[in-house]
C-alpha cells in the first residue's frame, strides 16, 4: 500500500525531457493502466492516439502558436500582448517529447440524462460524467508513467487551438479531444511532493 503513496508523492508535471525514446512495452503498460479506470457501465468512453512523428508535433505545436497569435492581434494593451505570446511556450512545450498522448472522449450514455430527458423533459441536465471517467483514466496514466519513472504533463491549454488540433488527428465529432500529454524522461532530478501540512479549507465534515 505505501508503495501507492510514494507513487502519488513523486509524480510530478515534467515540462523538460530528454532525447531518449521510450519502448513501446512501456506506453502499452500505462495506457492499460489508465484502461483501468472507472466509468458507469463499464463503458470505458476513452481513446488515446500515439504521436511519435515530429512533423505531426511541429504541426500541433504550430496550430497553438497561430492561434494564440490570432488572439493577440485583437488586443489594444501591449502588456497583455506580450503576456499571452510569451506564456505561449508553456502551452507548446509537448513538440520536446520523444512521445505524445492525444486523449480523446468518446460518447457516453448517460442513463440518468436519458430517464430525465424522457419523464422530466423540462429539467435542464447535463452530465460531466462522460468527462470524469476520461480524467480518471488520465490520472491513471499519469501515476503508471511516473511508477515507471517516465515523465508526463496533463495538458489542456493546447485545445485553445482544439479545433485545428482535431483536424491534425483526424478526430471527428462526436469524439472530442480533451488533452494532450506528454511522455519522456525528465532531463533533471524531480523532487518529490510534500504532504500537505493541513487540510483546512479543502475538508469539511457534515454532523
């Protein structure tokens, strides 16, 4: 069991990687990690797209860039110009990865918005259920990568270019991509998290 908890302590957002591929036995493993996830039903509504081609990387990172400058031309301050062109690099970084993870929800049946949506049609609902059993695959994936000591980075700035990014992938409607992860060996020693020293403001007990 303490063996979960150091896994949870050390995983960390890796933004800088080394020139080293990773094998292919390695990415199968977590992916089937992240398989393991829960969702209602079983449904497991989640696919993930292997991107080792740097021509497929450039032109996703290039997507980014060209958004985010079609962004900044609508924009009277200088300042913000130049905040949003120069936070740019944290949301390009994955084209460094030897390897990146698309991830990609695919529909999900809800039955409690079908049995709403049939007896009670006037009630508004909508379910993030869907999307929650996808981020809970993601975190899987992100634990199995760094219990193999690869780093990762959940990334969901990139979709400010989602649409183009769809294009690139071949990801089409009602499919839906939610990040961008990449994979790699962390260029430097990570140090681990600490403990948090208290849970106030984040725990709540009701009598």
């Amino acid at each position: 069991m303490n063996n979960v908890f150091n896994v949870i302590r050390h995983r960390r957002s890796i933004r800088k990687f080394k020139h080293k591929d990773i094998p292919q036995k390695y990415i199968n493993k977590i992916i089937s990690a992240a398989h393991l996830a829960p969702s209602a039903g079983n449904q497991k509504n989640w696919e993930f797209i292997i991107i080792r081609n740097n021509k497929i990387k450039e032109d996703l990172k290039k997507a980014v860039i060209d958004r985010i400058d079609s962004i900044s031309l609508k924009m009277n301050s200088r300042h913000a110009k130049n905040e949003i062109i120069s936070y740019a690099r944290y949301l390009t970084f994955f084209n460094e990865a030897p390897v990146v993870i698309a991830v990609v929800a695919k529909p999900y049946d809800s039955l409690t918005g079908r049995l709403l949506k049939r007896y009670e049609p006037n009630v508004n609902h909508v379910s993030s259920a869907g999307i929650q059993y996808v981020a809970a695959a993601i975190q899987n994936f992100l634990l199995a990568a760094s219990a193999l000591r690869i780093g990762s980075c959940w990334m969901s700035g990139p979709l400010v270019a989602k649409e183009k990014l769809e294009e690139i992938l071949s990801i089409k409607a009602p499919d839906d991509l939610l990040a961008l992860i990449p994979l790699g060996y962390a260029d430097k020693k990570i140090k681990p998290h600490t403990w948090p020293k208290s849970l106030d403001g984040i725990l709540r007990e009701i009598t």
